[in-house]
C-alpha cells in the first residue's frame, strides 16, 4: 500500500469516527432505545427554554432524514468495498473507487453535522454549550466503530 493510500484509508477512517460519534448523539433521540436505559433526550438534558427547543425542533427533521439517507448509502458502499475485497481475485480499482466513494460520503456527511451543530450552537447559551460540547466529547471517548469491535472478540 502506497503512503497517498493509507493516508486516505486513515482520514476516511478518522472521519467516520468522528461523524460516528457525533451521529450517535443526535440521532439517539429519534431513535427508541433498545436497551433499559431511557434515551438521552437532549432538549431536556440541554435545558432549552420554550423558543430554544421549538427552534430546535424544526432543525432535526432534515437533518435527521438527510443523516439518515446519507447513511443508508454509505452503509451500501461499505458492503460492496467488502465484496470486492473477498472477490477472486480482488479487484484494487473496484476497491480504490468504493473507498474514494465512501471516503466522499462521510466527508458530505461530515459538513451536515458541522452545520447542524453550528445551528444548534447558535441557539443555545454559553452554559448549555458547555453541556453539549461535555456530551459529545464524552461520547466520542466511549465509542468504537463496528470493525473496532468486531477485531476484539
């Protein structure tokens, strides 16, 4: 593997675990918890006074639809990068241009939650930042991607 190849494998990789873990909060409270654990309702969490949370409200709907579009096709390019992978032979330029894809992908992906987030933080004040901010990096440390975890057992 040349080094331009690994430098991209390792920023696509770098992405998606941050827009993973960034993803992971904001759309936990569209989603219902599979687990006993309540789900974090972020609103609340936030304290958002009644402006603050209907403003809040008409930014998710897009964003949560678009999140989810988006990772619908990534999901779908990741599962034809690995089939080209274990094809006989391997073809490297069918695999180069689903990473080159995929690696586009979550960069788009990337620059939704950055704008999503911008939004976010312009209604909230300097406290309720701070709990966000708190959130997302507590999150961001706790998390694994799925091949992470797959590699483990």
């Amino acid at each position: 593997m040349n080094r331009s190849t690994m430098w991209k494998g390792l920023l696509a990789l770098s992405l998606a675990l941050n827009l993973g873990t960034i993803a992971a909060v904001l759309v936990q409270q569209a989603r219902p918890a599979h687990n006993a654990a309540a789900p974090l309702n972020v609103p609340d969490y936030l304290g958002l006074g009644p402006q603050q949370r209907e403003r809040w409200q008409q930014l998710e709907p897009a964003f949560l639809r678009d999140l989810a579009a988006n990772w619908s096709d990534i999901r779908r390019h990741r599962e034809s990068l690995v089939r080209h992978i274990f094809a006989e032979p391997p073809q490297r330029a069918a695999i180069d241009a689903e990473q080159a894809t995929i690696a586009a992908l979550q960069a788009a992906q990337q620059q939704r939650v950055i704008a999503q987030l911008l939004a976010e933080r312009d209604l909230l004040d300097a406290a309720q930042r701070e709990k966000l901010m708190n959130l997302l990096l507590s999150r961001y440390a706790q998390e694994s991607t799925e091949e992470e975890q797959l590699h483990r057992h």
